[in-house]
C-alpha cells in the first residue's frame, strides 16, 4: 500500500470497517496529493510498516535508532503519500490490519504492470465487537469511537457527556484489555484475525494499584491544600 496504492476512503460502520483502494503500477499514473511527498524512501517505509506491526512508537525509535517525533513524522509523510489525511493517532483500523495481514502472508498477487486495477473495496467485520466479553458497556461504546477516529472531545459531545467522564471509561477499558493505547489496540484486534482469543468467562477487573491510588489521593490532597490557601503576589509587609 505504501508504494503501488492509493487510499480513497474509509468508512465504520456498526458491523464493518470498509476501505476503497485505487493501485497504480505505475507510480507516474498515481494522482498528486497536495503536500505529500511524491516518492517514499525505503527506509521510511520499514519504518511504518514496524510502526502498523508492533504500535508502540517508543519501542519503534528505539529499534530504528531515531527519535518519537521523527517516526511521527515519517509515518505522517506515509500517510500523506497513501492518501490518508489524518494524524498518526487517528490511522484507520484497516490500515493497521491490511499491515498485519501483509506480514501473514507469504505470497501476494502482483498487478501487471502497465495497467491500472479498478477501484478496489476492502470490507471485514468489525473485530471490536469482541471487546464486549472484556468491557463494561460504556467503556465499549467509548472504545469504539476511539478506534473510529474520534477525539475524547468529539465522543464527549456525542455521549453528552464530560471529557473527563470519557479519559476516566477509556483508561478503565484499557487496563481490561491490558493495552496502553488506540494504537496497540489496533494492533492487539489485528493479531486477533489471525488467533481469535477465548473470551473470558467473566469480565476482567479494572482495578488501580494501591500504590497509584496512594499517589493519586496525594496529589489530589495537595491540590485541595493549594487552592485553599490565599494567593500573595508580593510579599508581605515586615513585622
């Protein structure tokens, strides 16, 4: 996809995630893309591919030897170059599967080259549907939207809810399905089309440490302790 395709657009529906695909063999025939570069290096497309595969981008830096907001960046200028017009935080789920399915495959049809393949349409079910067995109901509908795209302010004021009330049911699903964020998620729901888990028998628990609860209480405790006290913006007077 990096090099011969072009993304058109991609939709979520409640049961499928669905992608229409425009390939050019011929990278010449490829319509331009304001602002996206007009070849990709590859190199940059290694280092998207580990990116999409593993979606931890710490780890991806550390193993390519490059900083966050360089792998950032180079994933931004992929997505640019594959037709994509969003951040790297709000990538469409299809794209993190069709990566994880390209590394599954062995073997992959070529197009002939010198001649352009129709539009093609890429439908799968939706596979956070699953994350049921392991989510309270809020925290799957919240979940969902996150995966779609949205921001936690645009799930806020689709729920007609606060901002927080969204963080507090995203964090709490998270630490169910033991993943530190959308994109490992992405990439947790892509390694289950392959091996789909047992669900469990009964919801995991969501639960904080002591020691962070400890230091949660505390820092909301000195937080009270500094809005009670008078604010002095010089000092005061000798006595």
């Amino acid at each position: 996809m990096a090099g011969t395709t072009k993304v058109d657009s991609w939709s979520h529906a409640n049961d499928r995630w669905s992608m229409r695909l425009s390939h050019y063999p011929n990278p010449a025939r490829a319509p331009r893309i304001p602002n996206a570069p007009t070849a990709l290096r590859p190199r940059d497309v290694e280092i998207l591919e580990q990116a999409l595969l593993c979606g931890a981008r710490k780890l991806v830096a550390v193993q390519v030897g490059r900083s966050c907001s360089t792998v950032a960046i180079v994933m931004q200028n992929c997505f640019q170059f594959m037709g994509l017009s969003c951040l790297p935080s709000r990538i469409p789920g299809l794209v993190v599967a069709a990566a994880h399915a390209g590394y599954h495959e062995r073997s992959r049809p070529r197009a002939r080259a010198g001649r352009d393949v129709s539009p093609q349409i890429i439908t799968i079910p939706r596979p956070d549907r699953a994350l049921s067995a392991w989510l309270a109901p809020a925290e799957h509908t919240v979940i969902s939207l996150l995966i779609e795209g949205l921001s936690y302010a645009e799930i806020a004021h689709a729920r007609h809810t606060s901002v927080r009330t969204v963080a507090n049911q995203v964090a709490s699903g998270f630490r169910r399905l033991g993943v530190s964020g959308r994109a490992e998620l992405l990439c947790m729901l892509a390694r289950w089309g392959f091996e789909p888990p047992e669900p469990p028998a009964t919801r995991p628990p969501s639960l904080v440490t002591s020691t962070a609860k400890r230091a949660l209480s505390r820092g909301l405790q000195l937080l009270e302790e500094a809005s009670s006290r008078p604010h002095c913006l010089s000092p005061s007077p000798a006595t």
